[in-house]
C-alpha cells in the first residue's frame, strides 16, 4: 500500500479544497499509540491537534480498548426508549462526578453538534411549557461556532462558515467578539472591564423578552482561531444574564474535560450554566457520542403523562449507544483515578513556557495559550497588526511542511495551534515544538526572506 492514496475518488473529505487532493493525497493511517499515529509506510507523526481535538489521552489507550471489547462481546446496540445499558447507566452516575454541581439531568447524543441542537430545542420548548413562547431568539458570542447543523450553524457567526447559511434561515443576534489581540472596544485586557460584554447588555435590554437563551464557548473560541479570553468576560456575560433572567447554554464541546487546565472551562469564571453540552474528549476520542446536561427546573417542566405536552420528542438512532458508553465510562475513570487535569498541570506549564520561545519570530504577532492549547497568531507586520497576504497561503504551507517532518497540525486561517494528548510528556512537547519551529522558519524564509 502506498502512504498517501487518490486513488478513491467517491470520497468527500471535509474542510478541504478539492484542488488541494491533487497536490496532497490523502495520507494513509494505518494505526497510532498514544502521541503517535503511523501511516502505510510505517512513518510516525506527532499528533499535535488530538486528531480534531478528540484524541484527549493518546491514541488507542489500552484501559479505553480493553472497555471497548469487552462490550462488544455483550451487546452492539439497543433503543434507548424504556430500554438503558449498563455502561449508559453508569456513565451517567459518573459525570455527576465530574458535571458542575446543579447539572443533574442527562441526554446523550451522538456529537457536539447533535447535543447543541437538543441545547437550543430543550430552551425553546422550557419557554413554551413555562406559558412564554415569544422567546423564540438566541444571544450567541460573536465570531463562535457551534457545529454543522442548521440549528448549530443558526447560532454561529463565522463568516466563511455561516453567512451562506444564515441568509437562508432565520438569524439570531450576536455579541461583539471577545477577540483580544484585535479588542472591538479598543481596550487592553490587562486592564479592561470586559466592555465586549457591553453589547450583550444592549440586546438583551433591547430584545431580552424575546430571547431563549445566550449560548457561548468559555474561555476560547477554538474554530475561531483559539481566541482564549479572560475569565471576567464571562464572568460578566452570567452577570447581566442572570439579571435579564436569560438562560446559559455553555458549549463545552472542545474545552472540556481538562483542555484548559480546569475539567470544564466555566470553572475559571466560577459560574455554572443552565444546560451545557459535551463531547469530544468525552470517550477518549474512540467513538461519537455527546452530553446535553440540563439543571433540574429545566427537567422538571418535561414531566408530564401522555396527555400533555411535557415530553422532549428528540433523539437519535444511536442514542446512548453502549459501545460508546463503555468507551466514556474508561476515560472517566482514567480522569477521576489520576485526577486530570490536574495531575498533569505541571507538564501543561511547561507547555505554555516552552511556546513563548515563539515570540521570537517577527511574523507573530501574538502567542496565547490556556491549559494544555496554544496559538500563534500570524501577521506582516506587528505594530499594525496586519494581516498575512491570503494567496501565500503561509500557514497552510507550514503546516504541509509540518507533515512532511513527522508533526501532524492544522492552521485556522493565520492561526497555527496546538491541542497535543494531555498525557505527552516534556521530551514530546520538545519535539513537537522544535519540528514546528523549523516548518515555521523554513516557509517564513522562502515566501518572505526573513525570519
């Protein structure tokens, strides 16, 4: 077998130019361990994005595995209507282990994107069975993705994502971005009161009445391009929320489960939202499945008997499916046994202390990093903040030359990061570093002639 193949040509690959496959076939991976991931030829790569952001504890963990075959050979599969598993079960008594306290009610799904629609029904339909059906909007965070659905994509607002989209459906409202390196209020964060939250006060003063609920991603906005803001920006979104009476929907899909050095971002802000959904990291990055974990008064206006309206008709073919529980269920006792993410919170320093050696190139502009993520943010020229020439395509080119040299990474347009396994050690992080700083180096030098 060769190591890249373009021989299949009834595959539609996302996120990817077409054009792009003929200079770029696909790369053929044939298995991975732990940081690792190997292609046809036996070639190793670093994968330093989680595979998508999923792969939290490495690639084919054994514990995970072991889950994993172990239901396999008990059952594939059953409706998850008056019938419930054993791992689905116990997977529920586990996150009440780790869910911020107030979250007592779960649904499962099958992806972020599946548990943000059952976020966005569950707010819609608790205002109807509340007698207030004029609230039919959604405050979302500016510049946020929420996933791929129309109601995912509804409520988000980047603009190569969703302006197709929502010039044909419906539009919510938005908040200014919370985009430090670029503030819209013109403010430094050092020292700023949050005035990016001062537009979430005007609408909601202007169309609180109206509104279902304000929906956000804590601490970073990772398709955005792993914007990370200060905690006092939420902080303040729960501030004028709870004094406009407007539910929270925390979108904890990429940033939970210990990505930001806490089990969930909201915990930095010290706030707990009304319904938050989960995802990704939540099997370990085996299989799909998802969480929309809800508050108990907002549970308690689904209940009713076959004459009412209080039931929740929503769900999917796979809901709860036990080969994904089992899968949730070992990573979460990987969590709780070794107490992550605090257990590797001095390899995560060390990753932050590492990535500022970065500050040194002049094309960037700005390194941030939270927990375990990082970000360099490409620009041509520093003190104006100016934008990269979009037809050099620089961050893409050194991402191409990463794969070339063994690191696996994706730039989010001039954004290059990195969400490595929160297992990876000091000596990985090392070479995944000085491998991006050589594909950075050498694409600077031939499309600008400097470093």
């Amino acid at each position: 077998m060769t190591c890249s193949n373009n021989s299949n040509k009834n595959i539609w690959f996302p996120f990817t130019y077409h054009s792009d496959l003929n200079t770029y076939p696909p790369i053929v991976i044939e298995r991975g361990a732990g940081l690792y991931l190997y292609d046809a030829c036996g070639k190793e790569y670093i994968d330093g994005i989680g595979s998508w952001w999923v792969s939290i504890l490495g690639h084919c963990h054994p514990e995970i595995s072991a889950a994993i075959h172990q239901q396999l050979d008990k059952l594939e599969h059953v409706i998850m209507a008056g019938f419930v598993t054993p791992p689905a079960l116990r997977l529920g008594e586990l996150l009440q282990k780790v869910l911020p306290r107030g979250l007592t009610r779960i649904f499962y799904s099958d992806d972020g994107s599946t548990a943000v629609e059952a976020a966005l029904k569950i707010a819609l339909q608790y205002h109807v069975l509340k007698g207030d059906a004029k609230r039919k909007r959604f405050v979302a965070l500016g510049f946020g993705y929420h996933g791929d659905t129309l109601g995912a994509m509804s409520v988000g607002s980047i603009p190569a994502y969703h302006t197709l989209f929502h010039e044909q459906f419906s539009r919510q409202l938005y908040t200014d971005q919370p985009n430090c390196f670029r503030c819209p209020c013109n403010r430094q964060k050092e020292t700023c009161s949050a005035e990016c939250m001062d537009s979430l006060e005007t609408i909601l003063a202007r169309e609180g009445g109206t509104v279902a609920a304000f929906i956000f991603e804590p601490m970073v906005q990772g398709a955005a391009g792993m914007r990370i803001y200060p905690a006092k920006v939420l902080k303040k979104a729960f501030e004028i929320c709870a004094r406009h009476k407007i539910l929270t929907i925390a979108d904890e899909i990429a940033m939970g489960f210990g990505r930001t050095g806490t089990f969930f971002a909201c915990e930095h802000a010290g706030v707990v939202p009304d319904i938050m959904c989960v995802a990704k990291g939540l099997t370990g990055g085996y299989l799909p499945l998802s969480v929309t974990a809800v508050r108990e008064y907002i549970y308690e206006e689904f209940q009713g008997d076959f004459q009412s309206d209080r039931i929740f008709c929503h769900g999917h073919s796979f809901t709860g499916n036990p080969l994904c529980a089992a899968a949730a269920c070992a990573t979460l006792e990987i969590f709780i046994r070794d107490n992550l993410p605090a257990g590797v919170h001095a390899t995560m320093a060390y990753f932050r202390e590492q990535l500022e050696q970065f500050r040194e190139i002049a094309l960037i502009g700005e390194v941030r990093s939270i927990g375990m993520i990082g970000a360099l943010e490409f620009v041509a020229n520093r003190k104006t903040k100016e934008r990269l020439p979009a037809h050099k395509r620089t961050t893409f080119s050194i991402a191409r030359r990463a794969i070339e040299k063994g690191l696996l990474i994706r730039p989010l347009g001039d954004i290059i990061y990195f969400i490595p396994s929160l297992l990876i050690t000091r000596g990985q992080i090392d070479t995944m570093f000085a491998l991006a700083r050589e594909s950075i180096e050498e694409i600077i030098h031939e499309q600008y002639d400097t470093v």
